[in-house]
C-alpha cells in the first residue's frame, strides 16, 4: 500500500505581521491532554487577514476580529469537558481536547481537519493515505464544529474519509441533512428546513406577503436563501428583491453592496418586512448603514445573529424598528456562568483564546459597554501587549455572561455529552485508555444510537443526523433604554405551531399583525384577486364577486359560485343566501281580493238559490228549466269558485291535481246544462219545420248532459293518469324559488280548456238563433252575451298566461276563471232574478201567456209571408193570391193559406185569437 505523507507547513509570514504559527503546537488555539481527545472547530476570530506582497505564498495568515460569542462557545467546550472528567460518567477514563480557530475561512479550517486527519502519536503529524482506514488510528476520535455550514461542508468532506464523527452545535444548512453527501456529519440543533419553515410560517400568520431577503454570498446563504424561497411559495409569500452580501469583509466589493442593498430597501416602501440570513459582522456593517438612513423595518433574523448582543447594543438601534429572531433552544447553563466568573483563575499557558481576551482586555478596560466590545473586535494581535498586569483588576466577568447566546451555548454542550455517551457504550468491554481500542467510525456508529437528557426529556440524532430541537423565538424590545432580546415564543419544527408562556407574550405576537408588508391590499371576503402585470402572484387588483358568486375568506383567488337552483349572491358577496320561497300566499292582498270576489259569488250563488226556492213556483223559475236544473247550474257555478281555492297558497300534488279538473269538470257541466237549456229555447221559439224536428230528434237532456261531462271527466281522468301536474320549483329567478304547478301536458291541459271552448261556442251558436225571442223573456239573449264574455276572456288568458312568469301565473287564470264564471251566472241568472224582485207583475201566468201570444202571432204572420212568398216562386196563382193577401194585410175575409208549425194548411182568414193563444200555451209548456 502507497504511503504519502503529509506535514502541515508552518512557515513565517512577514516581519510586518505576527507570526501565526512557528510550529504545529502553535496552530492549535487552546488544548488540554487526556485518553482520548476530541477536536473542536470555532471562527473565535471572524476575517483572515490576507498579505499584500506579491506573489502570495502558501503561508497560513494570522487572524483579527475577536468574536466574544464564538469564543464563549469554545469555553462551552472546554466546561462540558471538564464536567464530565469530574464526573463518573466516564470512570477512568479522561477526555481532552485540541480546538481551533477556523477565522471564519475554509482554507484555515482545512488546515486544522488535516491536523486531525494525521496519525496519533506521529511526531511529525503524518497523514497516511490508505485504501482501507478501518483500522486507522487518527489523532482525535471525533470533531466539534464547525461554527458556520459553509466551512462544516468543506471539513466534513476530509472528515468523511475516514468516518470521524463531526458533531456541529451551530450549522444548519439543509445540504448537511444530505448523508450520501456528508455520512459522518451530525448536529445538535435543526435544519434550516425547520428555520426556513419556522420563518415562513411567522410571516404567513403576521399576514405578510411582501418581503426582501438580503443574505451572505456563500454556501449557508445561498442555500438558506434557496430553501426560503420554497417555504414562502408555500405559504403564498412572495419575495420583492433579494441582496447576496460578499461572504468577507475583505472583499472591497462589500461595502458598495451594503449601500446598494440599503438603497433597495428605501426603494422598496411597500416592503416592510426583511428577512437577514447572514453572519453577525455583516449585519453589524448593513444595521450601521441602515441607522444613518434611517431605515425602519420589520428584521426577521436567523439563528447566526438573532441572540447577538453586540447587534443589539448598536447606537440607536430602535431606529431600525422590530428585531423578530429565531435561535436554538437553549437549557440549563447555570453552571456555565459559574464557570465563567472564575475563568479569571484559569491558566492561558494553554488556552490561547483566554490569553488574547485578557490582553484584548488590559486594551479596552477604560471604555463603556459597546465601545468596549467593538474595541475587543477591531483589535489585531500583532498589536496586543504580550502580558497583561493586574488581570483580576480588569476582569469584566459580567461582560461575557452578558454576550452569551444561550442556544449555541446548550448545543455545544449538548455535542459533548452526545459524544461522552458514545464513548461510554464503546468503553463497555474495552480498555478505553488505550487510544486504540475504538476507531472513530465506530465510535460514529455509536453516536447514532445516543440518548441525551436534555432537561429530563430525552433526544437523540434522526436518520438525517439531525437533533430536531424545538426553536426560541426573539423579540428585541426596549426595557429601560435598552435593547434586550427576549424570549416571546418557542416554536415546534416537527408539529409546526407556536407555543406562548402567557398572554401577554401571545399578545406581542400578535401585534406584529399591526404593520403591513404587501404588494397589494388584502382581498376582503366577497373579493377575488385579479392577476396584474407583475410576476409575482402576491401583486394583484381586488375585484368584486360576479352574481351568483361569493367568497368567504380573505385573498382568495377565485370565487365560489353558488348552488343557482338553491341559493343566490349579490355581487361583492361574502356568503350565499338561500333563495326565498315563492308563491301566491294566502296572506298576499291580491290573493286575499281574489279570494274576497270568490266568496262573493258563492255568496251570490246562496242568494239566487235563496230566491229561486222561494219562488219555485213563478214562470221564470219554471221557464229556466226548473228547480232542479237551475240547481245543478248553480252548483257548477259554486264548484267553479270553489276551485280558485286551489290555485292560492303553497303547491301541493294535491292542490295540482285537483285544480284544473274541478275547473274544467265543472264547467264543463255548467255549459252542457245551459246548452241543453239553449236547445230547449230554440226548440220552444223555432218555427222552422226542418230545425224543429232536428232540434226534437237531438234534444235528450239528460243524455246530453252526461255525455258532455262524462267526455270532460274522461280527458282529466287520462291527463291524471299518463301525464299528471305536479309541483315544480322554477329556478330562473336569480333570487327566488317559485314553486308552481306544471300541468304535466300542456296538450292535456289545451285539449280541456278547447273542449269547454267548443262546447261553449256550440252553445253559443244555439243561443245566437233564439236572440229574438220575447223582449220580456229573452234568455237565449243573455246566454249569448255570457258565452261572449267567456269567449273574450279565454282568448285574452291565452297571451297573457303566455307571458306572465313568477308567483302570479295562478292569478291570471283564477282572473279569467273569475271573470267567465262570473260573465255566465249572471248573464244566466240576474236577468230573472230582477224579473222575480223588481218586475213581479210579468211574472204571472197571464203575462207571459199575453207575451208569447203576441210573440207567436208576430212568428205566425212573419212565417205566413215567407211561405206564400216561396210558393209565388213556383205558381203565379199562387202569387196573384199572395200579392192580393199582401196588398189587404188588414182585411179579414181574405183568403189566404198559412201554415202553423205543426198543423195542416187552413183555408180561410187571419188566424184567430183563440188558435194564438193554443199556440201561446205550448210554448210556454215546452220552455
């Protein structure tokens, strides 16, 4: 097997500058020996200073911006540890650890993974390179870091090949989830899936949709950027602009983008919201800018910056509006404060870090709280006295408890005790002073397995390599004068919903609702949005719901159309109403008038039956067919009002059923019985010999009657049956229902009305011939002009019922049936009943008697001429006679020939009185 090996260089930079390292001892940042050692990785200094000679050498550079934060997580580190040598955890066995500062830069990071790629107890910190490291023994069993994703990405692609566990209490970079990718790498904190969820989630119920995103320009920014942007689309958010900040200060690009990125926030005034993935010395530069343009926004801050005091303690940093920040949830760390008051006490031989604090220290002692720490921050080493005097005078232990980020502080913590409990299962059964007796890959095993107490509640790595531990979320606020960063909720990634202490933090949160960060106003219900010209889908116009259509929550893009049949809208409506029930009710002044004319004629039929009974034995009563016949007229008549009953209030099958047959039935019976009365008039009254005999050959009453009625009976009997009416609900009204009656078949329907229609014209017909009759009884008169008012009233419903539509269709024809019915009784009844009251001298046996005979005399005379004047046509004696008779009307022994209807010729002169008044009686026995 090919053995290359690899010594990490330590060369000197220039004379100018400190040296970095002189030799690989001087690498590391601070140390401690023990059985088996764990790396730690930290960006204790945040920007590597890079040389201006040319050409540049491959020398590692020295580093400068102290990060407080980051340093008080390496002392996490280093208390855990300690912690668990001091307890029985790990019995007889002690844990060390080598840590270093990556400054931010994968290149120095590197550097240090090669270091713990090198072979333990190489003096020369040999790196072998093998086709197999299964048995390879490298100088740590596992890692520590690093503080950013971006440089966690790059060491654990070295770290990966030889499967040496990398336990990261700080990046959060979704990739990292990605185990074909990175298998060796694990976390103690949640993905930024979670974050990025978590974010979009805050801003979805804050009811933004309108918001910017500024990031930095490398790995963790593009990716947090990237996945941002997916869980906005979600939750229908859209993004108004996007600024990638240089990922180094050095770069001379950065503070023009800094001015571009604040110029596009100004820009931007319906963005009141901006989402910050980015590290805190970045936003340590965009907030300075941003308070000099007064600037005042809604911040959304990621867990790199969200519990960063140093941000928080900017000169009026209120100016900048509300800091909303999500961090990692933080636990216990009591006994880390502890630690740190009597870190003063510690030795700095070997803890590097410790030792430029205190000279950062001795430096900066004389200044107030924030110029204190960007004191410590723009400081460089080369320029740090190497000893300071009187370190417990100058000690400011309150200074770091004050700049701890609890959340990185319990994660790196966390990632000790996950890789303590780790150790312990693979020291079971194994000599663990021994450094190889476990190879870290076995160890990696074992890590994956781990159970941790974490506040007596136990968590443990997914299959991701992930802890998915719930997030705290800030709210930066002013307590006396100052910014404080505060806890408001605690959010669960896995469940995703808030969790608030009390009301008063669930009230902060919704306060947030009170600014306004969208492209367009929010839809109010009863409005949908209309897409605009923008491309994004958060910019539209509001429109109001079309007819028919609603919507009942706020931004909706389209709205919900109605069920037509059973409900209806209004335009711009926020529900949809039920459809109010139509019909021509009972309780409707018009049905209540139409009713009101029924009673009236049923009151008027009792009236003409109270009078014809009393006067039963009067020529009128007799001359109108009787009793019994003037019964049964009136009760059609009755039964015909009656039927307008069922063609008010709520239809029923009933109601349909019923209706058109009583009608029809009924009238029907009344015009069979006043045709029959018409037949026996003009059978009475008609002198003509041929019609008489007709009229005498079909005049059956009581047959006829039957007959008539029982076709009618039939044709409502057949239209019940095969094509019945039956209640309808008739949608076409936008805003009601109108239920009605369809009459099944309006054949049906026409083939009964046109029946009656025949019926009555044949009767009318009949009644027409005998209009001439006696001026004093002229009921043939009376009946014509009642069939013309039925006659005009039907052609008339025709059109009108045609085009009528809605509740009062019934009414038309309850109209026309009123009219008609109300035209035959009392064009059949009045006239005799005023006869009966008024003219009771004409209505005796002698008056109508005097009557007839004088009518008869008149017919006889008239038939007498119109028969000589036929047979002067075929005999001139004949009419030599008729002209002689004609010319001598008065005198009265002409002979002249006449015929009465119904006897011989006679010989001789004018018929005398006693022959007209035979006459007379017949006529009045056969009416």
């Amino acid at each position: 097997m090919a053995l290359v090996s690899f010594l990490i260089p330590c060369l000197m930079i220039s004379t100018d500058i400190a040296y970095s390292c002189q030799n690989t001892d001087d690498f590391v940042g601070t140390s401690s020996p023990g059985d088996i050692i764990i790396g730690g990785l930290f960006a204790v200094h945040n920007e590597m200073l890079h040389p201006e000679e040319h050409p540049i050498k491959p020398v590692i550079q020295s580093c400068a911006s102290f990060e407080i934060q980051v340093f008080l997580q390496t002392l996490a580190m280093i208390h855990a540890i300690e912690m668990i040598n001091n307890s029985t955890l790990l019995p007889g066995v002690t844990l060390g650890y080598e840590i270093y500062d990556t400054c931010a830069e994968v290149t120095k990071a590197m550097a240090s993974t090669l270091r713990f790629l090198s072979k333990f107890n190489s003096s020369k910190d040999i790196v072998e390179f093998k086709c197999n490291y299964s048995d390879y023994i490298p100088r740590i069993k596992a890692v520590i870091g690093a503080s950013y994703s971006e440089v966690s990405m790059a060491v654990s692609r070295l770290l990966a090949l030889q499967l040496i566990p990398q336990v990261s209490p700080a990046s959060s970079a979704e990739i990292l989830s990605d185990k074909i990718r990175f298998p060796s790498f694990l976390r103690t904190v949640p993905s930024d899936f979670y974050q990025t969820r978590a974010m979009a989630h805050l801003i979805c119920e804050s009811g933004w949709n309108w918001i910017g995103v500024i990031a930095t320009d490398d790995d963790n920014g593009r990716f947090a950027v990237e996945s941002f942007g997916v869980q906005a689309m979600a939750n229908n958010v859209c993004i108004a602009f996007k600024e990638m900040l240089p990922a180094y200060l050095s770069d001379n690009t950065f503070n023009a983008k800094v001015d571009q990125a604040i110029e596009k926030i100004v820009e931007e005034n319906k963005v009141n919201v901006i989402v910050v993935f980015m590290r805190q010395f970045h936003v340590l530069k965009l907030f300075n800018k941003a308070v000099e343009k007064n600037v005042n926004k809604i911040w959304i801050a990621s867990d790199n910056w969200s519990a960063a005091v140093k941000i928080s303690t900017i000169p009026n940093i209120k100016q900048l509006g509300t800091v909303v920040g999500f961090g990692f949830k933080s636990g216990n760390i009591s006994s880390f404060h502890d630690f740190l008051r009597t870190l003063h006490e510690k030795p700095t031989e070997n803890n590097k870090f410790l030792h430029e604090y205190i000279m950062l220290l001795s430096v900066c002692a004389h200044l107030e709280y924030h110029d204190f720490q960007m004191c410590i921050s723009s400081q460089f080493q080369e320029n740090l006295p190497q000893n300071a005097e009187n370190k417990h005078q100058i000690w400011r232990d309150d200074f770091l408890i004050a700049n701890i980020e609890p959340g990185f502080i319990h994660s790196t913590i966390l990632a000790v005790h996950a890789i303590a409990h780790a150790i312990k299962r693979q020291c079971k059964d194994r000599n663990c002073k021994d450094p190889s007796a476990f190879t870290p890959w076995e160890l990696l095993e074992e890590l994956k397995k781990v159970t941790v107490l974490d506040d007596d509640k136990e968590i443990k790595f997914d299959s991701k390599g992930d802890m998915n531990t719930n997030y705290d979320v800030f709210l930066w606020k002013e307590i006396d004068g100052h910014m404080k960063i505060t806890t408001m909720a605690e959010y669960n990634p896995e469940k995703g919903y808030f969790i608030f202490e009390d009301k008063e933090k669930e009230k902060e949160f919704l306060d947030l609702k009170n600014v306004q960060s969208t492209c367009s106003r929010h839809c109010r219900p009863g409005e949908m949005k209309k897409v605009t010209e923008s491309p994004h889908t958060c910019c539209y116009e509001c429109v109001y719901c079309p007819e028919n259509h609603y919507s009942n929550q706020t931004d909706m893009d389209n709205c919900y159309q109605c069920n037509n049949r059973t409900y209806w809208a209004p335009v711009n409506s926020a529900t949809c109403y039920r459809k109010t029930i139509h019909f021509l009710s009972w309780t409707e002044w018009f049905a209540m008038f139409l009713l009101l004319l029924s009673a009236l004629g049923i009151a008027l039929i009792l009236a003409i039956s109270v009078i014809f009974t009393k006067n039963l034995n009067t020529p009128v009563v007799k001359a109108s067919g009787g009793l019994t016949v003037c019964y049964i007229i009136l009760f059609s008549h009755f039964l015909i009002f009656l039927s307008t009953v069922f063609f008010i209030g709520e239809p029923t099958e009933l109601k349909c059923k019923t209706r058109q047959a009583v009608f029809g039935i009924s009238f029907t019976l009344c015009v069979s019985c006043i045709l029959i009365k018409s037949l026996k008039i003009l059978l009475a009254f008609s002198f003509d010999p041929k019609l008489q005999n007709f009229l005498k050959s079909v005049y059956k009453p009581v047959p006829i009657v039957v007959t008539c009625t029982g076709i009618q009976v039939i044709i409502c009997t057949f239209w019940l049956i095969f094509r019945t009416p039956f209640v309808k609900q008739n949608f076409s009204i936008p805003r009601a229902i109108i239920l009605e009656c369809n009459e099944g078949s309006i054949v049906a329907f026409g083939i009964m009305l046109g029946y009656i229609a025949a019926l009555a014209f044949i009767c009318f017909i009949f009644a027409f011939k005998g209009r001439k009759l006696p001026e004093n009884y002229n009921e043939a008169k009376f009946i014509t002009f009642g069939m013309l008012i039925y006659f005009i009233a039907w052609i008339v419903f025709i059109p009108v019922y045609a085009t009528t539509f809605g509740k009062y269709v019934p009414a038309v024809e309850i109209i026309v049936v009123l009219i008609s019915n109300y035209g035959i009784l009392c064009c059949t009844f009045l006239p005799k009943c005023y006869v009966i009251i008024y003219k009771q001298e004409t209505n005796t046996k002698s008056a109508f008697l005097k009557m007839i005979y004088t009518y008869s005399s008149k017919s006889a005379g008239s038939v007498t001429v119109s028969q000589i004047s036929l047979d002067s046509k075929s005999s001139s004696s004949r009419a030599t006679t008729s002209d002689s008779c004609k010319s001598e009307k008065t005198s009265a022994n002409r002979n002249c020939h006449f015929q009465v209807p119904g006897q011989r010729l006679i010989k001789g002169k004018v018929l005398p009185k006693s022959t007209a008044r035979t006459l007379s009686r017949k006529r009045l026995s056969s009416i």
